[in-house]
C-alpha cells in the first residue's frame, strides 16, 4: 500500500509539473524565435512593436473576426463539507457558460491534486457556433501500464458522441484501491454533427518511423492530435478524424536550423515561413534520433492536401515580462485581429499566422492539445 501511495504522490507531481497534461512543458520552448524581455518603461510595459514583416506580406491584410478571452479558475476543496466532484462540476459550468456565447477552450496550464483544481487558460470565439464541455473520469493504477488505452478507448466513445478529447485535467480523487481517479476534459461543437474516431500509434524515438507513422494515419483522414502523458504509462501519439470531412493530411519533419552548426534564429523562422508558403502549417518541435540515432531537434508541419492553402507567419515579442499564459497574450491577439493574424500559440514568444484558401481547423487558431507534446 506505501509503495501504491507513492506513485499516486509521483503521478500527481508529474502531472502538475507538466502543466496539468496542458498548456507546459515541452513544446516550442526549445526553440527561440527572438525573444527578448521587454524593458519595462516608466508607465509599465514597453508599447508593443508591430509584427516584423513577413515575405510576400499583403501591406494592408483584411482583419479577422475573432476574439481572445483570459480566464483562471482556482478552487481547493473543503473535504469536510465538499464532494470531490464540486470542484471539476463549477469548472465545467464556467466553460459552458463561456461555450454557450461561442467561446473554445484554446490553451491552458490546468493542474492540481485531489484538494485542488486551478487552471489560467485562453479562450477564443473565432466562427458561429457554440459549445458545451464535460469531464469523465479515468481510472488510474499507477502499477499497471494500461490507463493510455483506457483514455484511447473513452476518447473513442465520446468521439462518437461528437466530444473531442481535450486535456488530462487534474486527479479528482482516490478509489477503494487508492489508485487517482482523473478527470478528462472534452468539447462539443453544437453546432456541428460531426463525430470522431481517435486511433494511437506508439511516439516512435526515430524521425523516420515517426513521419511514416504520422502520413499512413493522414492518409485515412486522422491528424497528430493529443499526446497524453502520464507516469509510467509509455508515449502514444493520439490521432483525431472528423468523420463528417473529407480531408487527408500530409506531415513532415524538417530539423531545425539550431540544430544544425551556424544555424541562428532568424533561420528558424525562415524555415517556418518557406513551410507556411507550401502549404504546411506549423505543428510543434520535438527531439528524435535522426537515420545515426543522434537526437535533434525537428520542427513536424501538417498539411491537408485536400487544399491548396498557404500560410503566413508572424513572431512577436512576449507582451508581458512574466512567463506563462497572461492576460497580455489575449489582449495582444485581439490587436492583432486588426492585421488578420490569429494567435498561433507559445505566450513566451508569441506565433501568430494568416491563412489563404483554407477551411477547416487548420485555418484557425490550433488547439493546444493538438500542438503539445504533453497534455
């Protein structure tokens, strides 16, 4: 039983390490896109500067309709007067409340323990529809190494109900077995009939496979979706299929430029901005072995072929000196609706982008979950 109990004590550190399976750890902040702390003034903050010119850049883009909205959500439970449950149900009522006015869960750093429930994250109403969330829960026994296919398996079945996995949240709290029982979040796009089908490959270490891996499943319409992570549960990529879309998907691997000797920042955005022209949208970086099994750094791009979209990219400055998701991210994204750019992701060193020929969810603000190598 202590041995049971100290790995619930390690999952739990690990997973609120990580950002709550949610907005931290692991993604772009390996890789720097010229980033410097701003010196604050004596009024605050320095003015935000404009975006740095992109190539073929339109001088007077047509605005987007979209807005950005900052939320937190902290709560600790009385365990003398309080269900384990009221934590997660008032959670859940502030993003309904938030998805009947149009608003999606975009990002967040959700954690907590089977006491607490906190998360700051971004919200943003960018089409015509709205939206409902719910959790469920999953069982978790640390000593086993099966909780990833139970998540694939409950992330099938909301799938079908027309609910896309979004994030592992936080532990609720212990069952008759002491193993956590954790609350899954998902989303409702009520205005749509769509369902899904969620499939998983294993993270395979080498670029290769992981490429090979990722075009068979884009092939059948699924797109690199969630990559869960939980204590000694193994890596899965999760892969997301609208079954109402037509689309087919297209990914690749490209290693960064610093990762490669004399290789600087302004190369790194180069590269982004050269994807973007072909049609590939940005995805997220991560370490794997190359064909001599030494690690780098690659930068993976997905492209639905069904389309002849291009994108465009912006880098800006962090808009506020704290590190992490900020009020000053929403409020920089809504300014930049203005140039038609919508909030890639990376509050440190905000990506923002615009898209031409496109439809579908590529062409928006990318969910969290869907850039993360951790949530």
């Amino acid at each position: 039983m202590r041995t049971r109990l100290l790995f619930v004590a390690l999952a739990t550190a690990a997973l609120v390490a990580c950002g709550g399976g949610g907005g931290g750890g692991g993604n772009f902040g390996s890789l720097p896109v010229g980033w410097v702390p701003p010196a604050p003034g004596p009024g605050g903050p320095s003015p935000e500067p404009p975006p740095e010119p992109g190539p073929g850049t339109n001088p007077a883009p047509t605005p987007i309709t979209a807005s950005y909205k900052f939320l937190k959500f902290e709560q600790d439970r009385d365990p003398d007067t309080e269900t384990a449950e009221k934590r997660f149900t008032d959670y859940i009522a502030l993003l309904n409340r938030e998805g009947a006015a149009g608003y999606r869960y975009l990002e967040g750093e959700a954690g907590g323990s089977i006491v607490r429930l906190q998360d700051t994250f971004m919200m943003v109403k960018d089409t015509e529809t709205t939206y409902s969330y719910e959790y469920k829960r999953l069982t978790y026994d640390i000593l086993q190494t099966t909780a990833l296919q139970a998540l694939l398996q409950q992330a099938k079945e909301q799938g079908a109900k027309g609910m896309v996995l979004l994030k592992i949240l936080a532990p609720i709290d212990l069952n008759s077995n002491l193993d956590p029982e954790f609350a899954v979040l998902y989303r409702k796009d009520l205005g749509s009939s769509a369902t899904y089908d969620v499939t998983a490959e294993l993270y395979a270490e080498n670029v290769a496979d992981y490429v090979n891996r990722a075009n068979a499943q884009g092939a059948n319409g699924y797109r690199p979706w969630a990559t869960p992570f939980l204590v000694n549960q193994g890596g899965y990529q999760f892969f997301l299929k609208d079954l109402s879309s037509p689309a087919r998907y297209s990914f690749k691997a490209v290693i960064s430029p610093l990762s490669v000797v004399g290789g600087e920042v302004k190369d790194v955005k180069a590269q982004i901005r050269e994807q973007g022209a072909q049609g590939y949208r940005l995805l997220k970086d991560r370490f794997l072995k190359d064909e001599n099994g030494e690690s780098k750094d690659y930068i993976y791009y997905v492209k639905d072929t069904t389309q002849s979209s291009s994108f465009e990219y912006e880098f800006l400055d962090n808009p506020d000196p704290v590190f992490g998701l900020q009020e000053a991210n929403a409020a920089q994204a809504n300014a930049q609706t203005a140039n038609g750019l919508r909030y890639f992701g990376e509050p440190d060193s905000p990506i923002f982008f615009r898209s031409s020929a496109c439809t579908g969810p590529l062409c928006l603000s990318p969910d969290r979950t869907e850039t993360s190598n951790q949530n």
